[in-house]
C-alpha cells in the first residue's frame, strides 16, 4: 500500500510514519489526502493524528469518525481504537459497554490488543460482565501472540491461580517473557521474582527499567512495595520512585 504526496512522490505507510517525525504537518496533509481517498491504512493513522494533535488540530470527535470509517472497512486497530474512545471518553462521554462491543469484535478478529483490551473489562466487569475465566483466555491468546502486557497479566493468573491451577514456574517464565518485551509491570514483576530468590543485582537491573519507562499510575503502586522490601538497595530504589511520580505528577 502506498500513499500520493506529490506527483513525482510516493511514501509506505513506514515511510508516512517517518515524516510523521520528521515533519508532522506535511505528513498530515499526505495522510488526509490518502484517507480522502479510501485508503483504510491512512483513515486508520488519520483518526490516530487526530487524537493526538500530531500534525493537525486536535480533533477528538473526527478522530472517532475516521476510526469508524476505517473500522467499518474492516481495520481491526481502528476497532480497539472506537474501544478506548468509548472506555476513556476522548470524544464523549464514557461508555465501557460500547467499548467492551468493539473490544470483543476486535478480539474476536485475532487483534492482540483487542484481546488484552477486552480482557481487561472482562477482568473487572466494566462494561460487560465479569468472567475471570474468559479474561485469562484473552489474555494467554495475547501473550502467545508476543503481546508484553498480557504476559505479565498471564503471569498474575498462574502466579495466584485465577481461573486456573497455580502454576508459579509458568507464572515466572511469563514475567520474564514480559520483561524482555518491555512492559514496565512485567518488569517490575520479574524484578520481584528475581528479588525473592535471593538474586537482588539482577533484580534491581529490571526495577531500574520499571522506573525508566513506568507511568504515574505504576510508580504510585510499585514504590511502597519497594521500600517493604528487607534489601536496603531496594528500599533505596523506593525513593526514587517516589521522585519520578513527583516528577511525573507536575
């Protein structure tokens, strides 16, 4: 698939995702124009720029019509994408029950992130009501198909035998798989398994990792658990943390 930027110029989607970096604006123009023109890929990253203001005037609500445009078409991503709109209330009001619908169509199309995503309110009940037995079948799916976050979320079903027989030597190859994929929780994770035998040099390698890419939300869980562990070098870390959310949280 290719999209039109000028006569004499032609861009992949790589190479749209490029100048994206390089020069928003141009690269918005070549994306809306290609969208213009059915191109399901470029309606998928115009609903996408939309939301973000990457570009182009952010535009939450047009994000969700060209996520429709291109979900109708059937683009799977553009569908988690209508998923999230509706879970969050990036272009209106939140309505987890519209967002589990599109997770599910999504999943059901063999998206990964749909399957994490629906997995999620399947989890908890949002949206849709709570089965822990359908939710640790998305999420094995997901983490199967190389999906970090549902590796780590696998990990925590056979670690505490949700659904499921506990399986803690399953549950720790998970964290590891997670790790290394560059999920921050399934750092933190592999991190704690790593602690917990004895192996703290290590294991502060992968919480160090946690604290590079974490968000608020985690380092506001993750930091107490650190400074209750028994190794002072841990208990260090906690405080850093705790100056990363600060910094996070201005």
């Amino acid at each position: 698939m290719s999209f039109q930027v000028r006569r004499e110029e032609t861009l992949d989607a790589s190479g749209l995702q490029a100048m994206l970096h390089d020069n928003p604006g141009r690269a918005a123009q070549a994306i809306l124009a290609a969208a213009s023109q059915n191109v399901i890929e470029a309606q998928a990253l115009l609903g996408q720029i939309l939301l973000d203001g990457r570009g182009i005037a952010r535009d939450p609500a047009l994000a969700l019509r060209w996520f429709g445009i291109a979900a109708d078409a059937g683009h799977l991503m553009s569908r988690n994408m209508l998923g999230r709109c509706h879970e969050h209330g990036w272009a209106g009001p939140v309505d987890e029950r519209l967002a589990a619908l599109h997770y599910r169509i999504a999943a059901a199309g063999g998206l990964d992130w749909g399957l994490y995503n629906y997995g999620n309110l399947l989890a908890t009940g949002r949206g849709v009501g709570k089965d822990q037995e359908l939710a640790l079948a998305c999420y094995r799916k997901a983490a199967h198909m190389g999906h970090a976050k549902s590796m780590n979320l696998y990990g925590r079903y056979l670690e505490l035998g949700v659904a499921c027989a506990p399986d803690l030597a399953q549950a720790c190859e998970w964290y590891r798989r997670s790790a290394e994929a560059g999920d921050f929780r399934g750092q933190f994770s592999h991190g704690a398994v790593l602690a917990s035998r004895g192996e703290v040099e290590q294991a502060l390698v992968w919480f160090e990792e946690a604290l590079r890419i974490g968000n608020a939300n985690f380092l506001r869980v993750s930091g107490p658990q650190l400074a209750a562990a028994n190794d002072d070098r841990i208990r260090a870390l906690a405080l850093r943390y705790e100056a990363r959310l600060g910094e996070l949280s201005v």
